[in-house]
C-alpha cells in the first residue's frame, strides 16, 4: 500500500491461519525501490507545508474512521483471530479496544496545547512574549508485532495521523491483514494515500533500510529486544524513537491474598492470548503457606481451558502464532522438567497449540524462568518473605509490568517501592491494561512511554516563538 505503486511482479508473501497453515491471502514484498519511493513521498509531504491537514480535518477522518470501524465490527474480529489467532471473545475485545484508541486519538488534538513561557521577570526579558505550540516531528517509521494485530497498529499509525505525521508502516508478516484493512478504513474516511503507507517485506535487508533512512524523524517499534536494540543501533543522527519490547513478569502472591480473586486473575493474565503478550504472567512468587493450594487449583483452572480453533466461539485458548514457536516452547517446558520442575497439567502439543501449563518450582535458571516464554506456561515458586520474593522478582535484566495480591497496604507499598517495573498493579495480574495509561519497558524491556496519549506526545515538538515588542 505505497503511494503511486500498482500491484507488479514481486516477491509474495503468504499468510497462512497459525491454527491449520490455510492458505488466507498472499502480499506484494516490498523491494528497495518501493521503499525509496515511499520515503520520499513522505518526505515530500512533510516538507510541504501547504498540504499539512489542518486539526480540524484529522478529527473529521478519526471520526469517521471510528464509525466505519463499528459498521465493520465483525469483519475486523474475523480478520484478526484468523489471522492472529486470538480466541473470538478476545479478538472482539481487541476490535472495541482499537475503536476506542481511535476516539482517544480526537481527544488528543481536542486537548493539546502550548504553554506559556515566563517573560518579563528579570532585565534581559522585558518587553519580550514567549509561548510553545505543538507540530509533527516528521516521518513516522513503524514496526509493528503480530499478537495484537489491529490494536498495535492503532497505537503508532493513529498518533502519527493525530499529530499530522506521515507514516510509514511494516505491520508482523504474519498478520498483516488487518493493518491492511485499517488503512484502507483511514483511506474510505478521506485521508489521502500518502500520509499513511504500508508494506510488508521478504528481505530484512528491505527493512533496515526503511528504518535507518535520515528523513526518518521518529521510529516506533514493537517486537523481540534483540531486533529493537539493534534497529535503533543503526538509526540516523536526530531521528528519536520507541521501542516495546518484552518481558518476565513476576507476580507475588502473599499469604494474606484473596485467592478466590486472584487465581482466575492469575490464569487470565497467563494464558490469554495463549501467553503471548509482552507483559504476560510467567513467574509467580507464592507465600509458602499457600503454595501447594495456589498450585493445584491453577492447574484444574489450566486443565479446564478449551484449546483450538480461535475463530469457534467456545475456544478459550488458541494456537500459538507459527509451528517453530511451538517446538520451542515445548523444549523449554521438558527440559525445565528435566531440571527439576513438577509438571503439574499441560506440556502436550495439539497440533499448533499447546496446553496450557503450569510448572511448579522450576530451577532458576530454566529458560522458563529466565527468558520470556511468550507461550502459555506459568511457572510457580514459594518464598519465605516477602523481601525474598521481591529479589527473586528482580533478578533478571527485563522489567516490565509487575504485581502483588495482598490485603495488606504495607506489603503492597512495600513491593511497589521495591519491584524494578514500571508499573505495579495491586491484586491484578501483571497484563492489565487500558490504552491511555503509560506502558513502558524498562531496561532490557525497552525504551520511551507507549499508550496513545504518550505516543502522541513523543510524535511532535514544542516548537516555541519569542516575541520582542516595545507594546508589552
């Protein structure tokens, strides 16, 4: 979807669904040439500032985006759980989220202002006036992953047209599909091709160079830490950018916990989406008088789970995103046995899904307890105190999201001083999220401040005016 580019004789890229490998639709690759043709027509655009749309005009496209998005309710959920495969109910979650970024992007340009810079409060300022006012920062470059497949694009193309910023975006070749839809939804509510284009590419080479390019002003990425820290490695001087990437995310449930509200917590938060969420519950640190009940009731709630087709209404959890993730998950899983963990319930393979899986205390330095899963496993350990868990908890180089169940306001305040995350919830699992909040990777877990508003915001300057007068 490049500006001025027909449909050629290119490479093709085929989505297949991660339930069964069908066949769903096949894509033009993007080359060198496209790329190059992209950036500069964005470029040109930017540079132009006859064609900048006006505040008024970005609301009137959001808007009506918004409602076509809603006339085309269904259609988006069917694209993105075949696509992605996340389960129905959560896909339709994931729609009305996206529509709901959307409306937050209005509210952004309803609400953003400059400020006013103090004057005449020494010699060398009188006479003088000084006040900010946002703009684009330029060339929006994004990447987006496959797990949210609508709800991420959302979160850098929507910004990125909220604050006038031409963009550029390569949704996960995996699902690709509904960015593909989304834009043709910015297109059908009036806003002209060139401000917003996407491609997918078969050559990595392809994507380094869209990224790396020096009329990139801001580049948004979302996937694995080593692609993101590398990217961001080779950007051009002064191009700014944010990078989301994953994490371990610990849990501490003390003795104390209301365990009939924070089980089916705990298993939504790990096996949503099949665990494939960048702040997904992997590592629960559980008091050691509730360990055992805390274990054994996970495992029936994981037992119980339907596993398998997302696009069937009662499936609950669903395949993994391609075959390889599968395998891997399933190494990490045995050889975390191997090392000594109880395998409580799951650890099988059904065709592209795995059950769910709960592990009871797996070594320390298990891939399972070290690395992010990504999959649906959940990995229990008991500690004594609380200090102990919290060490545990932050022994390793991500930081993310993280949480505590407790009634007790100390401990919880306690754990909040002390976790390294960027957000502590209290008596929530560590995936909770609403879309305006910040969402930040820490560390190793990433770079910036992600949420709507925060994009936003990273998007544009506050490009000031001082005003000399002898009238003032």
């Amino acid at each position: 979807m490049i500006a001025g580019i027909e449909n050629t004789d290119k490479d093709k890229i085929t989505v297949t669904a991660p339930f069964d490998d069908s066949e769903i639709a096949t894509l033009d690759a993007a080359n060198s040439a496209d790329v190059e043709k992209a950036l500069t027509t964005a470029q040109d655009l930017f540079n132009d500032k006859s064609k900048w749309l006006p505040a008024s005009q970005r609301i009137e496209i959001l808007s009506k985006t918004a409602a076509l998005m809603r006339e085309q309710f269904d259609d988006l959920v069917i694209i993105a759980a075949g696509e992605g495969g996340k389960p129905l109910t959560d896909s339709q979650v994931e729609v009305e989220r996206a529509i709901d970024g959307v409306l937050n992007c209005i509210e952004c340009i309803r609400t953003d202002h400059g400020t006013e810079i103090p004057m005449g409060i020494n010699p060398a300022s009188e006479k003088h006036m000084a006040f900010t006012r946002s703009e684009p920062i330029g060339v929006v470059v994004a990447i987006s992953a496959f797990n949210h497949p609508l709800n991420l694009i959302i979160h850098q193309v929507g910004p990125a047209i909220a604050t006038g910023c031409p963009v550029i975006i390569k949704p996960a070749e995996d699902t690709p599909l509904s960015c593909y839809r989304f834009i043709s939804i910015l297109r059908q509510a009036g806003l002209p091709e060139e401000w917003c284009q996407a491609l997918v590419v078969s050559d990595l080479d392809v994507a380094t160079q869209l990224v790396t390019d020096s009329r990139v002003g801001f580049f948004s990425f979302i996937g694995s830490a080593n692609v993101g820290w590398m990217l961001r490695s080779k950007l051009a001087p002064g191009a700014r950018c944010a990078l989301e990437h994953g994490g371990v995310a610990p849990v501490i449930i003390e003795a104390d916990a209301d365990l009939v509200e924070t089980l089916p917590a705990i298993a939504k938060g790990g096996f949503y989406h099949a665990g494939q969420v960048c702040v997904s519950v992997q590592r629960v640190y559980c008091h050691k008088s509730v360990v055992k009940v805390v274990a054994s009731n996970l495992a029936k709630m994981a037992s119980k789970l339907i596993v398998g087709d997302p696009t069937d209404a009662e499936t609950e959890v669903g395949p993994l995103i391609r075959p390889l993730e599968v395998e891997r998950i399933s190494k990490w899983v045995n050889d975390a046995v191997k090392e000594g963990a109880e395998l409580l319930t799951g650890g099988k393979v059904e065709g592209n899904c795995y059950q769910p899986t709960v592990l009871l205390k797996p070594s320390e330095f298990s891939n399972v307890s070290s690395k992010e899963i990504f999959g649906p496993v959940i990995c229990i350990y008991s500690y004594d105190n609380i200090d102990d868990a919290i060490k545990r908890a932050n022994a390793l180089p991500f930081a993310f999201q993280a949480s505590i169940f407790t009634k007790s306001i100390d401990n919880a305040l306690h754990a909040y001083k002390h976790l390294n995350a960027s957000a502590v919830m209290i008596n929530d699992h560590t995936a909770f999220r609403v879309d305006w909040m910040p969402f930040a990777g820490l560390r190793h877990s990433g770079l910036g401040v992600g949420g709507i508003p925060h994009t936003y915001h990273d998007m544009q300057i506050k490009k000031m005016m001082v005003l000399k007068s002898n009238k003032i």
